[in-house]
C-alpha cells in the first residue's frame, strides 16, 4: 500500500516532487482499476497543492460534494450531477495541499445494495461498503488516501475487508456539509490508509489540530475491555481469532485485559440505531423516494418502504435510548482506556452480492465515540480479518495512539 | 395577515377551494411584493396539494434547496443555481399538502448584510435578518406561512420586527438537510405564520406530532420566568415594555411571574455562541471563501476573514461552555414552566442597511430550546415590539400552548 507520510516526506522537497507522487499514483490507478473499479470518476489530472498533505492523492467517496467532479451518489438519479461547491471537508483536504485523485465509488446513498467495486485481495468477492472504492482504492495500493462515510459500519467494514486501516473520528469530528446525507444523527466522515501512522498524520493535517498525530500509546498498563458485542449476534471464528490474536499481543506487551459484560444500556443503544436511522432516512430520501422511486435499487426501496413505518414516537424513545447509551459508556471508559471489539463478522462476503454487515459498528457510530481498524491478519479464506479499537468520545487522539502501538506489534500483513 | 387553520378549514371543502385560496395568495404577492420585495423567485403557478395545509401557500427560505425552483443563497455566486433535490423540510410541505408559494428573500448566505426585502409596517425600515422575505411575506398578507431558520437570531427577530408569529422549535425539530449551512451545531429550521395557533396547526400537520397542535395553556398557576438577559446588553425601552406588558397580563391571568437571575454558566454558554459560530461557519463557507471571495457581501467577507482565526482549542472549549450551558438551562426548567425574554433590542431599525441585532436570541438558538413569538403591540415609532417565550428543549408543544394562551390575551394589533 502507499503510506501517506512517506509520500508527504519526499513531496516536500518541492513541487516537481509532489507532482511526481501524484503522477505515480495517477498511473498506479489506471494500471489497476480496470480490475478494482474502485472509481466513479476522475479529473483529467492531479496538479499537487501546498501543504502537508501536497503530494497525496486522495479519494473522495461519491456521495462528496465537489465542484470540480460530478457526485453521482452510486445512483442513475444523480447521473452526472455537478454540484456548485466543494464541501468543507475536500477544501480542508485542498487547503492541506492534497489533491483530489478521484471520486471513490459508493454504494447507492450509502446504503446496502453494492457499488461496482471489486475486493482487491479476491476480485470475486466483496469490498464491503458503503465506502467500497475508498477502501479497494486504498488497499489496491492506488492512492495512500480516501475519504468514507460510516451511518453503520460503511468505514470500518470495508477497511476491514480490504486490509487497510481506518478511523471513524468522533461524531462530527470533521464536517458533514455538503456529504448527502443519510441519518444526520449517525453520519461521520472518517478517513482510510495504509496504517494509523498515516490517519494520524492525515486527520491532523485535515483538521488543524496536532494532538491528532498522536505517539503510539504505551501499552505496558494499559487497560484494555474485549466487548464481543453479545447483543449484536454471532461472530466468524476468524473474527474471533482475530480479537484473540490482538489481546494476546497487547498481554504480551504488558497491557491488562478485561472482560466487559455488555451493560443493559448498551444493548439498547445498539437496538435503538434502528429507528433513529429509519426516522431520518426516510426524511433525508423523501425526494429520491417520492418522486425517483423506480429508479432507487431493490434494497434501499425496500427499506426506505419499511422505514416509513417509524413514527415520531419510536424516534423520540430512539433517541433517549442513545443518550443512556452515551451515559453507560462513559461508566464503560472509567473501567478502560479502550475497547477492542469485532470490526466486522469475519472476512469479506465471498460475492458482490452483498457488502457483509455492519451489525458490530452500529452501537459505536450510534455513541458517536471514535474507532479505528488497522490491517491485523488472514482468515481461513485468505483475505484480511481485523478488529476494531473504540475509545471515549473526543478522544481520537488516544484510539490513534493506541492504534499506532498495536500495529508496531502486529508488523504488516503487507 | 392570512391565517393558515381558517385557509385549509376553506381549502378543505375541495380541490377548487384550495385551488381559490392559492389563487389569492399568488394575486396578493403580485399586488403587495412590488413594494415589499419578499420575494426572490416565485412558480408561473401554484397547484394545491392534498392533506392538512393544503390551499396553503408556503414561502420557502432562499437558502433552502428546491428541486423546482432556482437557490440563491441571496448571493451572485448561486445566481440562477438549481438543486437537484427539494430538501426535506419541502418534501415535508409538500406531503402535508402545501404548495410553495415562492422562495423568500434571505441575507447572502443567512448572515448580515441586508437582503432586498423591506418591511411591510414602513417601507424604509428594516424587515430584519435573515430570514427577512418569510418574516414581510407573512407579515403583508400575501401568504400564511413560511419557512426560516435561525442561527443566531434569524427567525424570531425578524418576525419580531414585521409582528408575526414565529417559532424556532427545538434544535433538529426539523430537518436541516438541503439547507445551506451556516454553523451546523446552531442551524434551526422555523416557521412564521400569523398567529401561535397558527404555527402549531403548522408544525404539527409537517411532523406528523399531533401533540404539536396544542390547546393553550391554563395560565393560573404556571410559573413565568423574565430573563432580561443582562449578559446581552441593554434593550430598548420599547422592548422593556412589551416584556412589562406581556408579564403584567400573565400575571393578571394568575400566572405567577418570577424575576430570573441568569446564572453564570448561562452567560458563558451566550458568549460561547460566537467561536462556536466562527469555527464552523469558516469550514460552512470555505468554499465560497476560497473561490468566490470578491463576491461576497462586505459584512460576510470581514466577518469570515475574522473567524478564521478561531482555533479547535476555541471551539473545542465553546463546545464545553455549550454543554454546561445546557445543564444551567435543565436547572432553570425546574424553577419555572417557560422563560420570557425580549425577542430583540426594540423596534426593527429606521434603515435598510441593517438587519437589527440577534443578541437577545443568540443563547437559545446555542441551547437548542425552543422559542416562539407572537404579535404584541407597537413601538413609540409604530412599528411592532414583541417578546419571546423559551421553553425547555423538546417541550415545542409546551411552548406553543403558552404563545396560544398568552395571544388569547392580547388580541390583535392586526
């Protein structure tokens, strides 16, 4: 994969170098997205900024607003649509020096039914989504650099299924404006690359504040809780495996692992994502579904049908649900520094079907507390099975810096 | 001014009768607005819908996406823009049977610099800001009812200023989504109508909360409290009267009215209001900053270029002075029933060059509480002076029967 801060370190010889880097990336692109098709449209070429960012291609998931780029929304209804403004977060990633590499293929407003995009590890099978060609993009190795969104888990469990890290910052960490939106109260632009190292090093830049490129954590005391998310149903051997794996090297590196009991709360929480994302999505869609419902693919109409259903009292409890969640987990952040959990069931759906689950990512996108993943191991099938890291709300720099410890320990899976 | 229960009471009757009440407000636009200048663009017709509002002919603020009508933000650089999607709100109008009379007037971009639009009770004085064309359409009699938002003050000053009824309800009452944003955290959709009983046979019939619709309140017995808000400055005398005289018919109805102390916590949160605003508003408007700066308005283009200096640690620490305002806010709720508040320093200005002052409203809109006003009396210069009523977050229905008992008492200054 390309890593972010190395690029950023050559490019900062100069322009010619900066755009060397993007012309690499640009070719590494074309070379391999015939077969990934991690890509809904590109400029005809990357000219590098100025910046810490210059020199990094960044991919922009397609449900972004850009004014140089249609957004499509992975749907016939937005064909060619052409936005007037860029939104805040690709004039922070200009103003940073980046340069905008492409929009990243999305699936249909960010909900279930999947994008073109192809799993770069087995093409065959799922990238997961909704952020598809921002994690197969990434994890192809094209651009070091891609922007997400996660309503569920549509950050984490491509990542995870494509090896590549990621963080779902804090709730409204970085700016949702001009990003289309599904459920306001959920959704969260986060950032995918090579490693930790890299998010970090990019969220800071992107957002002004340096705490974000964190040192790794150290481990030795370190208190960590497992949730394996009881509430959420049954996880994949490899999966557990994989949460396994991690807690026995951060054992082995001194940090104290608990057990967390999943509180009464939290389980409610998790239940409670439902009609607060149905209530919302509903209103979000209303224009699409009143007046382009032919046109919207079977899932999400299917959905969106359903969705109709919730009232405004469902909501209201919906909502109260989620602020005793938020109550409970900060009694869950003063037994642990972090939580390690599932990122995803286990590997990737082994079709373009589907674009796997999100149940494990719900609850933490619904707490607004920030997660990360990181590139952790192999499943049985050969593809790439990881874990995610969930800290306190506003803490990004912290799950960062533990983060950044525990890939030290993992090394790479390359 | 056109009252919006007694229109679809009509309207009721039948597709002709809606038909008839559109109808009157088209011809009431085109015979008032040549003066008035509410209006910044307007359908060649208006086709009644089915459900509660329908015959009602809603303005829509220029800031709100539609899909059959162009966007202007109140700016050259969205001249002649059109979204692809209505947003919610519009969805919302339309499901519920109204029909978008036009869009109204708005400040560039819901900030300071006046808009066109003038005010209907003196055509040299200032309708107020920003939602200036919703509050003078209303307030002239060619329409029932429209939508505002409010950000600092850009609901309830303006209908204060024109003598209309309005309601910012509480934070994310109403969607946002499709509406340009100024600062995300503070963004609230409202609506101005005639009278409260109006507003809440509105609110309820676009969210679907019947409860919304509420009977006035029985005001023996309910606690009052009078906030002058001193944190603020100082307010006119014309505003010192109208919260006297509103307080001494409450009192007279056997409400009891209680002097309140703002606790400090309250006056950090108003000043909070300020950094929290400028932080997001600098990455709300960064691209028309970066690309469009020589086309915005003077006061926007300084005011931008000041808030640039606004760090994460400022808005991080403004956050925190929020919350703890909010708390301040709970404790004030179990004193009183309902706050009453002057809705703005006095009389609208005797200019068109200014929109008025939004400090008496700026501490609420950051709490999220929702606030209402109702037509009261005139000024020593003629013009109407009003007051507010704030209630406790998410208590809309409480606020309205309240803004409904309250008006039963003073009539009309029709």
């Amino acid at each position: 994969m390309l890593r972010a801060r190395e690029i950023a370190r050559r490019a900062a010889v100069g322009q010619d170098a900066a755009a060397a880097e993007l012309k690499r990336s640009a070719e590494l692109i074309s070379a391999k997205d015939g077969d990934v098709r991690a890509f809904a449209s590109r400029p005809a070429m990357l000219a590098p900024g100025t910046g810490p960012l210059a020199g990094i291609a960044c991919g922009v998931k397609d449900i972004i607003d850009t004014a140089g780029l249609p957004t499509g929304m992975g749907s016939p209804i937005y064909d060619g649509w052409q936005p007037r403004a860029d939104a805040p977060i690709v004039m922070a990633l200009k103003a940073a020096g980046a340069t905008v590499a492409g929009k990243t293929q999305t699936t249909a407003f960010a909900f279930l039914d999947p994008a073109p995009t192809r799993n770069p590890h087995e093409l065959d099978a799922s990238p997961g989504g909704s952020s598809a060609g921002s994690a197969a993009a990434v994890a192809a190795g094209m651009i070091p650099l891609a922007l997400g969104t996660q309503t569920g888990g549509s950050v984490i469990r491509p990542a995870a299924y494509c090896g590549v890290a990621a963080i779902k910052p804090s709730y409204a960490l970085l700016p949702t404006v001009g990003v289309k939106p599904f459920s306001w109260s959920l959704d969260t632009v986060g950032l995918m690359a090579a490693s930790a190292d890299d998010l970090g090093f990019a969220l800071a830049a992107l957002t002004g504040r340096s705490d974000l490129d964190a040192s790794p954590a150290e481990l030795k005391g370190l208190r960590i809780g497992i949730s394996r998310q009881d509430f959420a149903g049954a996880s994949d051997p490899a999966s557990d495996a994989a949460l396994k794996r991690v807690a026995d090297l951060a054992a082995s590196a001194g940090a104290k692992l608990v057990d967390l009991a999943s509180p009464a709360a939290l389980a409610e929480a998790f239940q409670a994502h439902g009609p607060l994302q149905d209530f919302e999505a509903v209103q979000a869609l209303a224009w699409e579904y009143a007046e382009h419902r032919a046109s919207l693919p079977p899932k999400l109409r299917a959905y969106l049908e359903s969705a109709r259903a919730t009232t405004p009292r469902q909501y209201d409890e919906a909502r109260r649900l989620s602020r005793r969640g938020r109550d409970a987990c900060r009694d869950v952040f003063a037994e642990v520094d972090v939580v390690i959990s599932h990122a995803a069931p286990g590997e990737a759906p082994a079709t373009l079907a589907s674009t796997g689950d999100s149940k494990f990512n719900r609850l933490w996108t619904l707490l607004g507390t920030p997660c990360a993943t990181i590139p952790l191991m192999r499943g049985p099938r050969g593809l790439p099975v990881s874990f995610q890291i969930i800290g306190r709300f506003g803490h990004d720099d912290h799950v960062i810096a533990v983060a950044k410890a525990l890939e030290k320990l993992v090394g790479s899976i390359g």
